[in-house]
C-alpha cells in the first residue's frame, strides 16, 4: 500500500514536467492502478442491493402519490368552502 501511494505521488510529481503524450500515458496508468483498488461487488450483494432499491423507490412513488391525492382533495375541500 505505501508503495503504490509513493508511486502515485512520483506521477503526480512528474505530471506537470512531461510532454503532452507522456502525460495520458502516465494518467491512463495511474487510472488503471486506481481501477485495481476498487473491491467490486459480488452478484447476490449486487442482486439485494438492487432489489432493495426498487422497493424503497416504489414504497415512496406509492407513498407520494397518496400524499397528492390527499392535498388535492384538501384543496379542493377549501375551494368549495
């Protein structure tokens, strides 16, 4: 870990002083170092995680929606007053 975080800080050293190419290289490598950082979920913790989405998304739409239907016969209620 401290060998990849004094590699990392050699590049951004070294960054400014290279030539325009260089400079991708360097970046396109030290992106590909951060890409192998990155612990990846598995496919059942991605699965639940999903599901778990949609289903708060649709408890609130439902939710949401009840509320509207409740302020619009409220305010309708008040017009007619």
């Amino acid at each position: 870990m401290a060998e990849e975080k004094k590699e990392t800080a050699q590049t951004e050293v070294s960054f400014g002083k290279k030539s325009k190419g260089k400079k991708k290289v360097s970046f396109r490598k030290g992106l590909r170092t951060e890409f192998k950082k990155i612990t990846w979920p598995d496919k059942t913790s991605l699965t639940r995680q999903s599901v778990a989405v949609v289903a708060v998304t649709l408890v609130l739409s439902v939710l949401i929606a009840l509320l509207d239907v409740i302020f619009q016969y409220g305010v309708d209620w008040l017009i007619k007053l």
